[in-house]
C-alpha cells in the first residue's frame, strides 16, 4: 500500500501491469519450455518486484509464480532455491482474498517438489496452512489441503 501524503508515482501500476503480462505468459506451457533456458536473473527481476511497496504489484508476482511453477519440477526447484518463497508466505497474512489465494496457488505448485517442501515446512507455517484448511471459503481450503497433501509425498 502506498504511504499517506507520498506523491503518486505512475512506476507501481506500470509494474503491477508488467507483471500481469508476465504472469499471463508464464502460464502458457510453451512459454515455460523457454523458462528452462533462462537464467537466474529472470527470477531476480521478479523477486525485486515484491520491494515494491503497492499489493497489486505482490499479487501479480505471486501470480506469476504461481502460473510458472505449474508445469515443470526443474522449474519449481529453481524457484524455490531463489528465495521466491519467503516472499510468497508473506502474502498469507494479507486480509485481500485474492493475494491470499495466489500465495496458495503458488505454495500449490512449488510444495510439488521435494526441496520446497522441506522450506516450506522450516518456514513453520503449516499451523496457517492447518488452519486455512478449516475456513468457509471453499477455494482457499482446496488449496490449503493441497498444499498439505502434497508435502505428504515426499520421503
């Protein structure tokens, strides 16, 4: 959220929007065989977007990462030794329906793969995660339990 009496700077919503694009691209499955190629500069630049101090901005990161990590677990393994889930569980705590929902989406894809998993597990939130499992919100208690299902699947 942008600080009271701050200047409104056109940068956040130029960068929430190209973020959008990202994200739209990311979930194209031809798009991720590119992906593969990139480096980790890629995710850098994606990662930096979270400093910006606007939600729509997160939730378009998150987003993205969500619709990145959907097809490949090389990809997802990449991600998460970037450091984007820190970022990711931050976003759990927003009272915004839909960043919570993309923070879930992406803990989701990224709990598929092994390493995530077990930084998932360090980051202690799996009492959030439990208890998300239990609110009325049909949607982000499907994901929840996913989340939970998925971490069960490795040994």
């Amino acid at each position: 959220q942008q600080q009271a009496g701050a200047p409104a700077s056109p940068i956040p919503a130029i960068l929430a929007k190209a973020v959008l694009l990202l994200s739209e691209l990311f979930g194209l499955q031809d798009a991720q065989h590119e992906f593969l190629e990139l480096d980790n500069n890629s995710i850098g630049a994606l990662l930096s977007a979270y400093s910006c101090p606007v939600l729509d901005v997160h939730k378009n990161c998150t987003r993205a990462l969500a619709n990145l990590s959907q097809f490949h677990d090389k990809i997802r393994g990449r991600l998460g030794a970037s450091g984007v889930i820190p970022p990711i569980i931050q976003q759990l705590q927003q009272k915004d329906r839909e960043a919570v929902r993309q923070a879930l989406r992406a803990l989701t894809n990224l709990s598929l793969n092994a390493n995530n998993a077990i930084i998932i597990f360090k980051a202690n939130i799996l009492d959030t995660i439990i208890a998300m499992c239990n609110i009325s919100d049909q949607e982000l208690r499907v994901l929840a339990t996913k989340i939970l299902v998925n971490m069960t699947m490795h040994e």
